[in-house]
C-alpha cells in the first residue's frame, strides 16, 4: 500500500507500507490492503506503520484520514513527527 503523511509544514511519510493503525475519534482502526474507500477524522495520537517487520510510530495532533481505491492512503495531520525526530 502507498501511503502519504502531510503536515502543512511538510511532507513526514510518504511511501509503501503493509499496514497502518490510526487513532480515530470512534476508536483505533488498522488498514490493510484493499480497505474500503474511507474518509474519517483523526485525534491525538500515535499512527503505527507496519513494514514488513519495522514498525514506525509517528506522533500525530490529528486531522483526517482518507483511504482510496488502489490501497492508497493519505493522511493530512495537523502536526506530525517520526518518533527519532
């Protein structure tokens, strides 16, 4: 899956993942390839990404999350930054 993380200051992610654990306002969801098209808000959080083995944590303020066709996620944060930033 591709997925892009966007800050209005910068671009913090941007590219291929196995899966991606997201903090949203009804709870935690997980996106796996060929998730259903979705559009939802974010909170405050962490955002776990899953790389084959690695897992990456990215600190999030939040904002919103949308899943398109073709595994393509793209996450607009209000802020965000990798965990060894």
């Amino acid at each position: 899956m591709k997925l892009t993380i966007i800050t209005p200051e910068r671009t913090v992610f941007d590219g291929e993942i196995d899966s991606a654990s997201l903090p949203t306002e009804r709870g935690e969801i997980t996106i796996l390839k060929d998730h259903i098209p979705l559009v939802s808000t974010l909170i405050s959080g962490v955002i776990t990404l899953k790389k084959n083995k690695e897992e990456i944590h990215i600190a999030s303020s939040g904002g919103f999350v949308q899943v398109l066709p073709e595994s393509r996620i793209r996450v607009l944060a209000d802020t965000a930054e990798k965990a060894e930033e």
